[in-house]
C-alpha cells in the first residue's frame, strides 16, 4: 500500500535551516509529483509546492520561493524539503503528499519548531 | 492567488444526519476542486476532486457538486467516524489554495 513516512519533530534556532524528509513506498516513486504543504498551529493548508521525482522539475508557491527547497533522491525513493532561514513564522507542521490531481496519500507530517 | 471562502465554520450534527459544506473561489476554477477530511493523528485523507469524483475507498455518503466558483461537499447518513476538519482545495491554477477549513462536530 502507498505508504509516505516523513522524518521526526525538529527544533531549530532562528536563522538556521532545516532539511526533512518524505520516504515512499508502495508505488513507483518517480511516477507521482510529491507536494510539500505548511499548516501552522491552529490554521489551514499553504501549498508549497511540488517537485517531480522523475525530471526534478519543481513548481513552487511564489511566498516560498527562495524558502523552501526541493529534491529527491531516487534511489531511495525519498523527497526532501529544506527550509532556511528559519523564523517564528515558519514553526508549522510540513507534510508532504503524493499528488496526481490532488495530493492522494499524504505523510503523517513533520512539526518544526524554530525557538533559541 | 485564488481565494478559497469556505463555509461554515464550525457545524454540529447527529449522526444520520446529512450536512453540506461550501466553498466559494474567488475566479472560476472549472471543476477543479478536491476536498480532504483532516483527523488527530491520522494521515489527512483525499475525500472529492474534480469536485465530484469520489477518490477510490471513500464511502458512497461523501458527494461533491459544483463548478466554477461554487462547490459543495454533503455527507449523507453522517456516522460517528466523520467528526474533524474538513478543506477544500483548488487544484486548478498554480499556487494551488486552500479553503479556511469547517469543523465538523457530533452531537
């Protein structure tokens, strides 16, 4: 079964960066789009955005451009998604999800905590 | 970016009940709609897309209407597991956007 299993909690000081990771299994990873979304503490959805494992070609929300970044490595069906410069306002939990129209499966999520 | 008004905010209902939930797009986004149910400590999960294709395994009592800049999802016959945050997502034009969410509670 699809299966998408995202790295642990991160705690992380003002100004650094983090890197998370989204673990595929059940289907042919380089045939989906995966999708990286932000859900702050008590609020909606942000799409982020999205990257194709196959060709590495990305789409992004414009307000994450230059925040966020994406890739993947194929050979263990993994994508990542780094994220600098960190400040309060990017305390959240980040899922990804494996998108064909709609994210389809997604990962249980990733909450960071950006705090000195 | 497409605006996604979603509503109710918060709705209560017995079970068996039916309840409807809206979403409203700033500019016509086609049938380009998904909705998704958000539960505690479960995957959040694909309900609708393409404003009314059922996702595969999604029960029969979810249904999705609409087009353009009006979308409805109903859950029929509500049961007690349907409880939780419901979104709804334009999946039409890049960034893709989402509604403000609705909490569904039983009574």
């Amino acid at each position: 079964q699809v299966k998408l299993l995202q790295s642990g909690a991160a705690l992380v000081k003002p100004g650094a960066s983090v890197k998370m990771s989204c673990k595929a299994s059940g289907y042919t990873f380089t045939d989906y789009w995966v999708s990286w979304v932000k859900q702050s503490h008590g609020k909606s959805l942000e799409w982020i955005g999205e990257i194709y494992p196959n060709s590495g070609a990305t789409n992004f929300n414009e307000k994450f451009k230059g925040k966020a970044t994406l890739t993947v490595d194929k050979s263990t069906s993994t994508a990542y998604m780094e994220l600098s410069r960190l400040t309060s306002e990017d305390s959240a939990i980040y899922y990804c999800g494996r998108t064909t129209v709609a994210v389809d499966y997604w990962g249980q999520g990733v909450m960071v905590t950006v705090s000195s | 970016d497409v605006q996604m008004t979603q509503s109710p905010y918060n709705l209560a209902a017995s079970p068996g009940e039916s309840v409807s939930i809206n979403c409203k797009a700033s500019k016509s986004i086609s049938k380009y709609l998904a909705w998704y149910q958000q539960k505690p400590g479960k995957a959040n999960k694909l309900l609708i897309y393409d404003g009314s294709t059922l996702q595969s395994g999604i029960p029969s009592r979810f249904s999705g209407s609409g087009s353009g800049t009006d979308f409805t999802l109903t859950i029929r016959s509500l049961e007690p597991e349907d409880f939780g945050l419901y979104y709804c997502q334009q999946h039409n034009e890049y960034p893709f956007t989402f509604g403000s969410g609705t909490k569904l509670e039983i009574k």
